[in-house]
C-alpha cells in the first residue's frame, strides 16, 4: 500500500490518525483540554509566531479536531482543513478571508434556506453584499461581476432540489475573471463527487449531515483546494499583504498552497471563536469511518423511492438527478456517477394543505429540520425552513408550497415505501 495512493474507504478510516502514542488507544482519544504545555519559552514564541505548529488553545485547534481535519482534507483532495462549531461557521469564517465592506458575492439562488438568509441578510451587517444567479443560466453568474466581486458560491448538490450544479462551467466562469469559486458540498459528501478535481478552489460542509451521518453533533468544515492564487490581484489582502498581528508575515507567501485555511484559523477562528467541541469532533470522525458505505446505502434507496413515487396518481412531479428522464441526470451522471444522493423533493397534487397532512401522516419518517441521519426525513419546507422568504423566493429556491422534501435513510425500502404509501392515502 506504501507505493499506492489509499483508496477512499481507507482514507475514510485511516487519514490522519494514528494509535495514540502514549497509551496505544487505536481509535482517536477525545482530547478534552483547554489549553497544552509549552516545552519552553522558545517553544511557546514560535507557536504564538506561527513558525512552528502545535496547540495553544483549543479556541484554535485541538488535536481530536485535528484528526477529523487531515481526513476531511485527504477525502476531498485538498491541501488543508478547518473544523468548526457549524456549517454556518464555516461560511462566516470563509468569506471573512475574501471580503472587505462594499464587496460582493455573486450565489447560486439554488441553497439551503438558511445559507439564504446567512447571505441574505446577517452579512449586510458586515456591508458583504450578495449577488443571486440562477445555476441553470450560467449568464446570470458571468453578467453580475464587477470589480468588487470577491466569490462565486454554489451547492454542488442543491438543497432541497436535489439537482446538481455544473461545477465546471461555474468554475470556468470564476476564474475568467481571478475570482475563487467556493463549492457548498454537504449534500453530495466527498463520496459522490470532488469539486476540487472540476474546479473548486475552496469547499465547504455541515458536518453535521451526511458526513457525521447519525444525527447526534454539529460541525462544519473548511477545505483549502490550493488551488487558487491570493496574490494575483491584491483584491485579497488576508492572505497576500502583511499581518501586523503576526509582526508583518504574509500568509500567503509563508503557507504557499494551504494559506486559505490558515487564515481561516488564525485570523477568524482565532478572533470569532466558533470552534468545534473535541465531543463532537470525534463523533464525527466516528461518522466518517462509515461514509462510503452509507452514502452508497442512501443512493441506492432514494433512487427506489423516487422511481415508486413518480408512479403514484397523487404525486404531481419528482425531483431526482438520479431518474434517467430527469432534467438534471446528464449532470448527476458527469459529476456523481456512483448516486444522485439522498435528498430531493416531490410535489403533492393537493398543494399546501396536502404536504402538511402528508407530512403529519407519517409514522416512521422524522419530522425535522435536518439532512443526512441514518433515519429516513421529512420536511414542508415552505412551512418551516424556508418560511422566512416570499413565496417568489421560495419557488426560485425549489420550495413552493406543493414541495415535500426527503432525506432517505438506511432503513429497508420496503418498509421505507410503505410508510410514504399509508401517508398519501390519508393527505
């Protein structure tokens, strides 16, 4: 194996860790501590100088965290990771590397609900202005820059649609004009697809879904693709001009391809402080060792269940990328051959009112906000996770008033089915 790249399911299980060297425990300890021991002064200036890596303080790192970021980065590709208390965080802390008051972001309208009023309304209060294009017109991305747009954002799989996005065509756009693209890839986990490998300069996750994959602990997670220049444009200066803070060190020129999170780290982490609990941390490393398995497990079930359901007499339409007759399967089978994923969406002839009791009728499914459990979900996101928008935003985001989304789980889909059926009968 030594003369061999490792195979996903190896870097699942194996990427980043090692037995610990002072007990011998083979899986990762959960490092419940604070703050770490210096070996001496010299030790301590050169941690706090950034010349040498190690702990400080588990604001900013910690060595159970650590684990879970090698193996992140090892599964997407990329040079390096940044764990954090939440996918959330994740956003906030990457575009705090890229923006300045007054710059834009141009967004795939297609998101999960909460990143559009993340974008939508809490960054206004940094002057970080976002910019919606709709992922079908790849136009609609390139006629909205301008010299102060920072990024391009998009899902790789969007939620709750679960139609996928040409990751290339968008990445082509964004480096036509020196900007990065940043790809939100909870939904298709490294398992599916790498954006990475079709362009991506920056991904991003709620750990909390399919990667942790059992519904017990929040995170989320930065990837550095080192990819993408820093100092080409001077329109970055986190990374291409001199820290004060670190008396005068460019991030860029001292970390070369893995700068993007180190900064995250070291200038966001450090300052905003939504660090991930080493609890949760190793959950989710706990999670990852099983992410092949169970994402293939969720594929294959969401593809019986959308095939059932497209054949009910109450079910007006399916979204799923994984149907051969879908609008979207050209892209699921260039991007994710292995499965078009867990969660999409249906639309229930009787409207509003039917996907309420739809969704009331269920008796196995779980009725919550959340993705990526080993249990099958279900949600009416126009009357709960996307409630906050109008109803012109939310049919441009795939949630109209007709729309149930599900996220299949590990179940058997036999009894999977037969809980959606007893449902329809009675919405």
């Amino acid at each position: 194996m030594a003369n061999n790249e490792p195979g996903f399911a190896t870097l699942a299980i194996h990427a980043g860790a090692q037995p610990d060297p002072t007990t011998g425990a083979r899986v990762t300890p959960i490092y419940q501590t604070t703050s770490y021991v210096f070996d001496d002064t010299d030790h301590a200036a050169s941690l706090f100088g950034l010349q040498a890596f190690g702990n400080i303080y588990s604001r900013i790192m910690n060595p159970t965290q650590a684990v879970l970021e090698e193996r992140i980065a090892a599964l997407e590709g990329g040079t390096a990771a940044l764990a954090t208390a939440s996918g959330h965080a994740a956003q906030l802390l990457t575009f705090h590397n890229l923006m300045r008051s007054g710059d834009n972001f141009i967004a795939a309208r297609r998101l999960y609900g909460g990143s559009i009023n993340q974008f939508g309304h809490a960054f206004k209060n940094f002057d970080w202005q976002v910019r919606w294009a709709d992922p079908a017109d790849l136009d609609s991305f390139k006629s909205q820059i301008d010299d102060k747009t920072r990024a391009i954002f998009i899902e790789s799989l969007a939620n709750p649609g679960g139609t996928f996005v040409d990751i290339q065509a968008v990445a082509d756009i964004a480096h036509e004009h020196n900007i990065p693209l940043i790809v939100d890839n909870t939904m298709a986990t490294p398992y599916l697809t790498r954006p990475i490998e079709h362009g991506a300069d920056i991904v991003v996750h709620s750990l909390t879904k399919f990667i942790g994959g059992h519904g017990n602990s929040v995170g989320g997670v930065i990837v550095d693709g080192g990819t993408f220049d820093w100092s080409a444009s001077g329109n970055y200066p986190m990374l291409s001009t001199p820290r004060p803070e670190y008396n005068g060190i460019v991030l860029h020129e001292t970390f070369g391809n893995f700068a993007f999170a180190i900064a995250a780290r070291v200038l966001g982490l450090r300052d905003f402080g939504p660090a991930i609990s080493p609890m949760n941390a190793f959950l989710i490393l706990t999670g990852v060792e099983t992410l092949p398995l169970r994402m293939q497990k969720h594929s294959d079930n969401a593809l019986e269940v959308a095939r059932w359901l497209k054949a009910h007499d109450k079910v007006g339409w399916v979204s799923f990328a994984g149907l051969p007759d879908d609008p979207n399967h050209a892209l699921q089978q260039k991007y994710a051959p292995k499965g078009a994923g867990a969660v999409f969406t249906f639309g229930l002839k009787g409207g509003y009112e039917a996907g309420i009791r739809f969704v009331e009728a269920l008796e196995m499914f779980s009725h919550l906000a959340n993705i990526g459990d080993t249990r099958s979900l279900v949600i009416h996101p126009a009357s709960t996770t996307h409630r906050q928008l109008t109803a012109e935003q939310q049919v441009a985001a795939g949630a109209g008033p007709d729309v149930v989304r599900l996220s299949i789980g590990l179940e058997d889909v036999s009894d999977i089915v037969a809980d959606l059926e007893q449902a329809l009968e009675k919405a």
